[in-house]
C-alpha cells in the first residue's frame, strides 16, 4: 500500500550560458497527512511493490506534473523520469 497524496515536485535545470532556468524535472514525492513529503524512490525501487501499484502512482504524479505545467514560462521543458524496471521490459 502507498500511503500519502502522489504529487510532482519540480527542481529546476539551470542553463549555465545565461544562468537562468531552462526547465524543470519532475519529482515525485507522497504529501503526508502531516504535511511531510517524502519521495517515491524507494518505492520503485523496492521489488516487492506491486507492479500495477507503482503504473498507478506513476500515472498520477505524470498526470499532476503536466496538468501544472502551463504555470511555466512557454520556452522551459519538463523532464519526467521513467522506471529502470519499465525500460528493461522495452528492450525484451
């Protein structure tokens, strides 16, 4: 079981010609009741997390971090992270 509200955090790339923010990664993290956040690694990177669980925590914090993406300036991109274990099916 997955406990917290799933949710993107964003940490910013900084283009190091002009210094400035040229986009964002998206982080995911778990809010927690007592306003805690924590992040989803570990989760991915236990095996014994549920397969289907972690597609589904993936799906929503993809889903959050491209429904807040339109608060960004238009020239920054987003940058979100795909699981070893989903790439390696890729390749089978």
């Amino acid at each position: 079981m997955i406990d917290g509200q799933p949710l993107a955090c964003f940490q910013p790339f900084i283009d190091t010609a002009t210094g400035r923010i040229a986009g964002v990664e998206a982080l995911g993290r778990l809010l927690q009741a007592d306003g805690r956040m924590q992040s989803v690694g570990p989760l991915f990177a236990e095996p014994k997390t549920a397969s289907s669980a972690l597609r589904r925590l993936d799906r929503q914090i993809r889903d959050n971090a491209l429904s807040r993406l339109h608060e960004a300036p238009p020239d920054w991109f987003l940058s979100l992270n795909i699981s070893p274990r989903w790439i390696s099916r890729l390749r089978a």
